[in-house]
C-alpha cells in the first residue's frame, strides 16, 4: 500500500480544511490566552526566537496578523498532507483527531529542539492540555474530508 497519494481534489479540498480547521484553533487559543492557561503560543514562540529582525520591525497589529496567516498557512499544509494519506487511512473516524495530536506532538518533541525554539519556563499541565485540546480540535475540522459526498 502506497502511504501517500495525489489526488488534486482531495489535497485542495484537504488544504482549504486546515486553514478552516487552524482558524478554529486561532478561536481556541485567543481563549485559552486570554483565560490566562496559554502563556505563549507555539507561532509566538517562533516569531520571539526565531524571526524576531522580522517581526520586531512590525507595528503590533500587523505582527499579529502575520502570526495568524502564518499559523493558517501552516494549517493549509497540514491539511493538504492529511489529503495526500490514503482514504481507507484518512476515512477513519478517529484519524483527524490522533493526526491532529500529532502534529502537536511533532511540535513539541522534534521541531522544539531541531530549531533550538526554548521554553522559557516548563508548561503546566493545563496549558499542555489547552494546546492539546486546540491541536485536536484542528484534527476534528479536518476529519470532515472522511464524510465528503464523492462525486
């Protein structure tokens, strides 16, 4: 069996998924953040340590706005990788929600360290969950494709 295939529809359709599916993360997260559980989220981790020349030259409002069409982009990749894996894989009820986790947990196990990103303090368990939570909310959006009427 072929892990990943390409199906012009599926990936576009995929892809437009995950920006929606990362915009319903973006919702998520203004909440978590402003209830205080999320101090720092993973796209404003990037921008402080990785590409702060870029960011700091910004007014706040449009740093802001590039954090959010990154991460919305990122969420467009994400999905259009979920519409490359094959549909007996991606038609499974729970394969959004543990590709979802995935991708969190990718984040948080690999790209953390390879990009040297540092915690500037250990997460507590609430705001690993929160961040659990919106990265399995992504992958509940993007599980919509399993239902998709076929032609």
């Amino acid at each position: 069996m072929r892990v990943l295939t390409f199906n012009r529809t599926d990936s576009v359709h995929a892809a437009v998924r995950g920006v929606v599916a990362a915009m319903s993360m973006t919702g998520m997260r203004a909440l978590s953040t402003k209830a205080g559980i999320v101090k720092e989220t993973p796209p404003e981790m990037i921008a402080d340590q990785e590409v702060p020349h870029l960011v700091d030259r910004l007014p706040d409002p449009a740093a802001d706005s590039l954090l959010v069409l990154a991460h919305w982009g990122y969420g467009a990749a994400g999905g259009a990788f979920f519409g490359a894996l094959p549909p007996p894989i991606r038609q499974s009820r729970w394969m959004g929600p543990a590709y979802g986790l995935a991708l969190w947990a990718a984040f948080e196990v690999i790209l953390e360290p390879v990009f040297g990103i540092r915690l500037r303090r250990k997460r507590p368990p609430p705001e690993r969950a929160a961040l659990a939570a919106d990265h399995l909310l992504y992958g509940l959006v993007l599980n919509e494709l399993r239902s998709r009427p076929s032609k």
